[in-house]
C-alpha cells in the first residue's frame, strides 16, 4: 500500500489501519505484517462485492503479539478466519454482519485477554459447549441482532464470569427476560433487551442482578408492567422502556429503584399518571422523558430534584406555573410539538434561577411574554415554527434578546437561539415570514385582525428551501446509545416511533415541491392551448385567402405560394429562444 510506504519511508510506524468499501482481489487480504510489522488495530468494514472476504492462513502472520484489536465487519464471512487463533493478545475482536452461523470451540481458545467481543448481525443458532470457557476476562458481548438465542447460547454466555455488559438487541428467540442466564451472570451492570418480542414484565424477574446499573427494553412489546417489576435492582441508575405499548402505571411499578437517576417512557400510550407512581423515585431521579404519549395535563409527581424533563410531542395545550410547581431544580425543559398556545409570564417563576434549556418549538404560540428577561439564567431558546403576531407585545421579547445578548458579550457568557431563521411572524401579512428578530422596531404596531384581511403584495421571487441540521445527541435517548440503536416499530395508532428521527423538513419539501409539480404541468398546458389555437386560426386564414392569391400553375406544378392541407399534418417549430414560438403548415 502506498500510504504504509510512505509512513516508513518517513521513518514513522503504522499502528492503526482502517479500509472501507474496498473491493479485494481475488487472493483476498495481504500479509499485514510485511506492510505494517508493528500493527496494532486493523479496522475492515462493508468490503465491496457479494462474495465472502478471503483471509489466508498467514495474513496475520508475525501480528501474533502486537495485533490488540480486530474488526471485520459486512465482509460475507461464513465463519471465524483460522488466521485468527494464533492472534492470542487480542483485546477487542467483532465479526459483526457477516453470516457466521456457529460459533466452534476452537475460536476462542487463546484467547484470555479479550475483553470486548461483537458477533452481533449474523445468523448463529448454535455455540458448541465450551467455547466461551476461555474467555475468563471478556467484559462486554455484543450478540444480538437477528442471531437465535437458544439452550446453547444461554449455556455459554453464562461462561463469562467476568462479563459486564450484556447486549441482545434485536436478538431471535427472547420471548421474556431469560432468568436462568440472569441466575449465571448476577455480576453483570448493563443489560440491553431492546427490539425483542417481550410483552409483559412481572415481579422477579430480575431479581438476581443486584449490580446492574442500566436496563435498556425500548421497542419490545410491553402493554404491561406488573408492580415490584423492577425489585430488587437497588443499583440501577439507567431505564429505558420508550417504544411500546404501556397505557397504564401501577402504584408500585416503580418500587425498589432506589438509585435510579434516569427514566425514558416515551413514546407509549400513557394518558394519566398516579401521583404517587414516581413516589420511590423521589430522592435521586434527575432526568425523564415522558415524549410522545397523549398526556394532557401534567399532574404532582413529587419529583423535586429532576433536572430535565421531557415533554416534547403530548397533548398539552397549556402549561402553568402550578403545573411546573414540583421541579424548582428543573435545568432543561422540552414542550416542543405540543399545543401549547399561550404562556404567562409567571409560568416559569419556579424555575427561573436554574432553567438553562427551553424548548417550545413547533407550538401554537402567537406570542410570548418576556422569556429572556424571566429567565436570567437560561442560555439556549428555542421558540421556533410557531405562529407569531409580530405586534407591540411580541417586540418586548424581541428587545430582551437583544439586551441579552449584548450581556453575554459583554459578561462573556453563554446565551443562544436555536433556529432563528425559522422563527418567524404569521403575521400581519406584510410581514409573514420575516424572522422576529430581523424586523425593524417601529413596524412592531398593534394588530387589527379585522383590517389585516389582505395578503402582503406578490413577487416574483422563488423562495429557496432552506435546509438546516438540528443536532442530533444520541445520548438523550438513554439506554443503550453507544450502539448502533436505530429501531422501528409499525403500528396504527400513532406515529412510528423511530430514536434516530430528525429531519423534521423532509415533509416541507415534499410538499413544497409537489405544489411546484403542480404549477409546472399547469404552465404546460396553457402553452399547449395557446399553440393549438394559433395552428386553428392560421389553417382558417389560409383557407379563406388561398383562392385570392393563389396564381395559376406553371407546366401543370403548383404555385409555391398555394398553402394545401393534406392529411391534417401540420409541423411545429419551436424556437430555442426563450419566449419566441412558430407554427409553421408544411405540405407533405
């Protein structure tokens, strides 16, 4: 490879290659050692072409001590190269999305120092006895995603001693939590069952993991969560049951979570909450997402510590300084995409001192009290896409972002509006459309709905669509967002509950653009129209002025000037300069 020869070539080591969409040749991978003797990581992923990777016997040959991690990952593998056993200081191995369909015994046998292995994406329905037995210091497995977990892999993931995280996302065969691997590995701190088919959850059943830490069963089929579920896990900090079909809390479903510090319920069919369902939750809870479920008033949870608090996508039309009374500690706060369409000033007393994120984009809002002001703490707003009156009580707000800003240049502190070009006024006409915070002081006026019946002047200008980012953070989905978490669910009454979902735009453009479709094809046929019209005029003219300027023929030929119809074929000249047409009668 050239790059390894120039890296020697200026007396330096390779330490680290990593190759993507690489088509190989037929011999398949080279002797690494000979492009790079001191290789520690070797990176192959989505290798081109439908054929399996081919890994020779010496491939790896003279890597037996350097080589720490390994992965080969979308390459078609039908098994575990033998080229890999003799690598016996491997740390981190993956063979993730190729078509291993077991895992032998003889795979694993040297190797003691790894402690992080990915098999996940594959097609395993079997592991031969054993095979795991000398994996005395793996720490994290990675086997879900469509492979089988049957009697033999429960048998030898309960092998692992030393295991601390378990992942069986979207793995086959996980009907409810498997109990009798828990009683196996009681050690464990991180569990993901999410993407299973797991419809109920009842007392005990994890009972056994006194150490774990993080319990990720989003996206399963849970329409039911039987009190004391979750006793016995006093050290759980992380839980995550968004994505199913929860509809109702009991008292108790929280009871023995002593220690957990964040709780994600989004995206379910929860319409009420027990004011005491939160109760055992009280002392250390700080973040929860209660996204996307049709909850239309928020009611006492005792949850005086939380510091965030989602709410984006419920069926809130309103929110009020009583209904915000039990989170004086409250840091971040998400009313997006709700229906909230006013707000007072006293909304936020509670929380004015300490609230830094607030988010009520997407709303029905028209107007809005002095937030900046109300909120010295705060450092970023999101008041975007809702529809503002842009008169003489939206411009108080105007005016205090602005004083803030000139605060945080001056203080050097943090103060932002996410998504100002999108923060627009609905009105008055003349000035729908403008960004709030670009319009001109004195045409802050007050509005008469009745005398602003008119639309603002039309212009040719095309609007260009504006495409912009919202920032994505995986980590605010909870459990389980170091992986590769992208997990659907179809189902009729409600939206698809997607974790990676953010182009919120995609369905603007498409509208916008169907109604461009629309105005084109109309445009098309009034020239079509037009066309045809001049072709019918020009013929009747022709045929009426034909016999009186028409001369006689000469030697029996006909006058070039004579304009004869036959066939009714007429031909069409089209200009290729814009605006200009001719319809020119040709004789055939």
């Amino acid at each position: 490879m050239k790059a390894t020869e120039a890296v020697k070539n200026a007396s330096l080591v390779t330490s680290s290659i990593s190759i993507q969409h690489m088509e190989f040749p037929d011999g398949g991978l080279p002797e690494f050692s000979k492009i790079a003797p001191q290789l520690q990581s070797l990176d192959i992923r989505e290798c081109s072409g439908q054929d399996e990777l081919q890994i020779g016997d010496d491939s790896f040959k003279g890597l037996e001590q350097t080589l720490r991690n390994l992965t080969i990952h979308a390459c078609n593998l039908m098994t575990i190269p033998k080229s890999v056993d003799s690598l016996e200081n491997l740390e981190t191995m993956a063979f993730s999305s190729n078509k291993l369909d077991t895992l032998d015994v003889d795979q694993f046998k040297n190797k003691k120092q790894l402690s992080y292995l990915d098999v996940s994406g594959n097609f395993i329905t079997s592991i031969e006895e054993k095979a795991f037995e000398p994996l005395t210091s793996l720490e994290t497995l990675v086997i879900g995603e469509h492979n089988f977990v049957n009697d033999t892999v429960v048998a030898e993931i309960g092998r692992l001693k030393a295991l601390k995280t378990l992942d069986l996302s979207r793995a086959d065969g996980i009907f409810s939590p498997p109990e009798d691997l828990f009683k196996e590995i009681p050690q464990i701190e991180t569990l993901k069952l999410s993407g299973c088919s797991i419809p109920t959850l009842e007392p005990g059943q994890f009972a056994t993991l006194k150490k774990l830490k993080e319990l990720d069963l989003r996206v399963n089929l849970i329409e039911n969560i039987t009190a004391y579920a979750f006793d016995g896990l006093e050290s759980l900090q992380r839980l995550s049951i968004a994505g199913n079909f929860i509809s109702n809390l009991e008292p108790d479903v929280f009871f023995g979570l002593s220690s957990l510090e964040d709780l994600d319920l989004g995206w379910n069919e929860i319409k009420t909450i027990p004011s005491e369902v939160f109760k055992p939750l009280a002392e250390k809870l700080k973040i929860l997402s209660l996204r996307n479920n049709p909850i239309s008033k928020l009611p006492s949870t005792g949850l005086g510590n939380l510091e965030k608090l989602g709410l984006a996508e419920c069926g809130f039309t309103n929110i009020t300084a009583d209904q915000l009374k039990d989170y004086p500690k409250l840091m971040d706060l998400d009313l997006s995409k709700c229906n909230i369409s006013s707000l007072d000033a006293n909304t936020f007393d509670n929380q004015k001192d300490v609230l830094k994120k607030l988010n009520l984009q997407k709303n029905k809002l028209k107007s809005l009290p002095n937030l900046v002001k109300n909120l010295p703490a705060v450092e970023t707003l999101d008041v975007s896409s809702n529809p503002y009156i842009c008169d003489g009580e939206l411009a108080h707000f105007v005016f205090g972002v602005e004083d803030r800003v000139k605060q945080s240049e001056q203080s050097g502190s943090t103060f932002f509006i996410s998504n100002a070009n999108e923060t627009l006024c609905d009105r008055p006409y003349t000035l729908r459309g403008e960004a709030i915070l670009q319009v001109e002081p004195e045409k802050f006026q007050p509005y008469d709905e009745q005398s602003d019946t008119t639309t603002a002047p039309t212009t040719t200008t095309t609007a260009a669509v504006e495409e912009t980012t919202t920032e994505l953070k995986i980590p605010d989905i909870l459990v389980g967002s170091k992986t590769n978490d992208t997990l659907f669910k179809e189902e009729p009454r409600r939206e698809v509950y997607d974790i990676s979902k953010t182009d919120d735009a995609k369905g603007v453009y498409n509208q916008k653009g169907s109604y461009a479709v629309f105005i084109t094809v109309g445009a098309i046929g009034l020239v079509s129209i037009i066309i045809i019209v001049a072709i019918v005029l020009f013929i009747k003219k022709n045929k009426a002025v034909g016999p009186e300027k028409s001369s006689s023929p000469k030697k029996g030929g006909k006058s070039d000037k004579v304009v004869k119809m036959e066939d009714g074929m007429v031909e069409i000249e089209l200009d290729s300069q814009p605006g200009t047409q001719h319809a020119t009668p040709s004789r055939r």
